[in-house]
C-alpha cells in the first residue's frame, strides 16, 4: 500500500508535511517547521535566511523562498536533497507522538501527493 500525504491537517498523515506546526532545532536555532528550515537554507548566511525563520507561516515562508529576487546559494541544486533530509529527521527526533506515526508505516511507500513537486 502507498500512503499518499499532502495537507498539514490531514489526520494521521499530515504530520509529514513541511507545513505541519512541528518545530525543530537545528545549526543552532528553532524553526517553526521543517518548511521554514529548508527556504532558509536557501540563503545561508544570509539575512534572507533568518527573515525566512521569522515568517509568520509555513506558507509565507515558502513564499520568501522562492522569491526570484533572492539570490540563491551557489550549490542549491546539489545540498537541497540532504537539507530536507537533515529537516525531516530533527522533526521526528524531536516529536515522539509523530515519529509513531512514521514508525507505523513500516515499510510502505511514502507520497506527497502534489502535481507540482517532485
């Protein structure tokens, strides 16, 4: 079985989403959520990064991200896979009621499922 995921709310898989309202901590900082982390990433070591962490939503922060005005990291196309799975980790380490949740899927395949997205 696929189990197919996309809205924050969505009871019990919305949790995997980069939106869902599950803080992290990670490079030294709290990030509201796991979305926040990776359009900051973005632009480290930038001030764009820590605007992005200050957004007041998930949304606005994927907003800010992709910004075309911004200028990117360099090596954006190359980091960008393990930035997300450097974010997705510190989330479930950090909330056990949601790493359950993962647990329980086993080994079945995970899908975001969105048309815009890979």
């Amino acid at each position: 079985m696929t189990i197919y995921f996309y809205g924050a709310d969505e009871v019990p898989y919305g949790c995997f989403s980069n939106f869902s309202a599950h803080d992290l901590e990670l490079d030294g900082h709290r990030w509201p959520t796991s979305e926040h982390y990776f359009q900051a990433q973005k632009f480290i070591g930038t001030r764009h990064a820590d605007l992005i962490r200050r957004a007041r939503t998930p949304l606005r922060a994927a907003e800010m991200g992709r910004d075309p005005s911004r200028p990117l990291r360099r090596d954006w196309e190359r980091a960008k896979d393990d930035v997300m799975r450097r974010a997705v980790a510190a989330k479930f380490r950090a909330h056990a009621d949601i790493r359950g949740i993962l647990l329980s899927t086993v080994d079945e395949e995970i899908v975001e499922d969105t048309g815009t997205d890979h």
